[in-house]
C-alpha cells in the first residue's frame, strides 16, 4: 500500500499547508473540508483524492469513510478541521457559540476517527504501522480570559487524544497531538472575530508568528518518524511567544 493519509480541514491554513507537505514527502492524500471549490484548487495543485464532507455530520462522516476505504484505504489520518468563535468570558458568551466549537472541534474530531478507525488496521497490515494526529492548540493546555469555549473543546479535544492511545495500546497506530500557539493563517483569528479584520490584523502586529507551512513541516515530520517512535504531544510555538500570556511585540534581539 502507498502512504496515504486522510487531512480534514485542508480547503484553508494548516489543513491545505498538510497536504502540501505530505505531497512534497511522496504521500497520497485524501483532502476534507466543507467548501468543494477550494478543495478542488488543491487537488488540482497537489494531486488530493478531494472530499466534500463537515465532519460535523454523521451521516456524511461515514460516506468519507465508505470512499476512503474504496479508493486505496489510508494509513494516517489528520484530525485539523475546527476553530475558535467569539473572546467573549465564559459569562457573557453564548451556549450556540460553545455548542459550534464543540461539534467541530471534538464531536467531529471523534466522528471522523471512529469512522476511520475501521479502515486503518488495513492499512496497518499492509505496511505494519498507522497514525492518527490531531491538532489541538496551546489553548487545550492552559486557560485564558476569554478563552472559554475553545479552551474547553479543546482541553477535550486533548482529553480525547490521551484516551484513544490508551484504547489503541497493542495495535500498531500510534496517536498524536501538535498544540501550536499563534499561527497566522488566513481565516481562523477572522472567524474567531466574526470578521473583524482590523482585530486579526492587530492579533499579528509587530510579531513572528507561525506561519501555515512551519506547522506543516512539523506535522508531516512526526508521520515521517520511524513507525516504533510515538510523538505523543507535540508543542510548537513561535520564539516570540514564550506562553499563551507572553507575546513579544517588536523586533527580537540578543542581550547587551
Ligand atoms: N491559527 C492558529 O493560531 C491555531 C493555533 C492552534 C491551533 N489551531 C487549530 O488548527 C486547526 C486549523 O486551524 P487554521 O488556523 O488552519 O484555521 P482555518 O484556516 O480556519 O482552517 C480551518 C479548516 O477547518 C475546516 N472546517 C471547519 N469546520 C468544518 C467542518 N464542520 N467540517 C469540515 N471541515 C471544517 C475549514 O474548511 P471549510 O470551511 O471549507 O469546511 C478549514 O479548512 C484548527 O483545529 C485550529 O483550532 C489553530
């Protein structure tokens, strides 16, 4: 079986930036995302298997599973689809916002691999090993004002991850978790904000984030590690900030 993988969320940021890497590396992909146009500029780019699907609906979760075992099967899955609505505190903002980031960002997370997980050990067999990552975020690893719902999908989303390695033990797939802090991608502060581009602009203003790519890199790398090495949590963030409190604004220099 070629390396194949599954990469939900890939019609933007880091999702399409995975593909982009697995692409370059000689994998196969299978690209996820609700917005079809976009998922077909990426196949077209990269030569992606593009799949229609919000990972939010179960009904639509399974035909992604039916398809991907019927075109190849697959022998890594990436769970990236998700995001961030509103900085409101946990008293001001509003179950319909909590209820969205819990349904994309854990309820689809567990969807997709409860659906896939099928599939992989096929995979498995044929090449002796599987892997399921799934993107989190520093923010499911320490709280902040205003970060309530998303804090809590995916404090979860983190919760869920360390239970799935712990079911999966004996079977060779290993489960993994990349926690980045600030990246910035095109959409994912802008619909936080609902649309406010003046307020994302200042999210980046005067600081070296992480850009798509370098998440990437960082992701495709953990799949590319010998089958025996399990990355559990991976944390990646930029220099300039050293925790979800402490943003260096301004140019970096060295002492003295
Ligand atoms: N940017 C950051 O600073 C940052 C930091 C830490 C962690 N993260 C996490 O990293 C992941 C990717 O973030 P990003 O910055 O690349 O954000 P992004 O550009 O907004 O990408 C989110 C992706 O998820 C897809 N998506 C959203 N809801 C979906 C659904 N119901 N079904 C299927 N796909 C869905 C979107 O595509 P469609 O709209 O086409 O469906 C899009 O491709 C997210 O889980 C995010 O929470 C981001």
């Amino acid at each position: 079986m070629l390396k194949r993988v599954v990469v939900t969320g890939a019609s933007s940021g880091i999702g399409a930036a995975t593909v982009r890497r697995f692409t370059e590396l000689g994998w196969q992909t299978v690209a996820v995302a609700r917005r079809a146009d976009r998922l077909q500029q990426l196949a077209a780019e990269t030569g992606a298997h593009p799949v229609q699907c919000d990972v939010t609906d179960e009904a639509q979760v399974a035909a992604l599973a039916a398809e991907v075992a019927a075109t190849g099967g697959a022998v890594g899955l990436v769970n990236n689809a998700g995001g961030a609505l509103g900085t409101e505190s946990v008293e001001a903002s509003s179950n319909d916002d909590w209820r969205r980031m819990f349904e994309v960002n854990v309820l689809g997370l567990r969807s997709v691999t409860a659906a896939l997980l099928p599939v992989l050990p096929a995979g498995a067999a044929a090449t002796g090993w599987a892997s399921i990552l799934n993107l989190t975020s520093t923010a499911g690893h320490a709280a902040y004002p205003g970060g309530g719902g998303y804090n809590a999908a995916k404090y979860a989303a983190h919760a869920v991850t360390e239970v799935l390695r712990l079911e999966l033990a004996g079977e060779p797939i290993r489960v993994m978790e990349l926690a980045p802090g600030l990246v910035h991608t095109e959409e994912f502060t802008l619909n936080r904000l609902r649309g406010d581009a003046e307020g994302a602009a200042r999210a980046y203003a005067d600081v070296t984030p992480l850009l798509a790519e370098d998440v990437a890199r960082v992701l495709v790398g953990a799949f590319e590690q010998p089958p025996h090495v399990n990355q559990d949590l991976i944390v990646l963030r930029p220099v300039a900030q050293s925790s979800v409190f402490h943003t260096h604004r301004g140019p970096l220099a060295p002492r003295g």
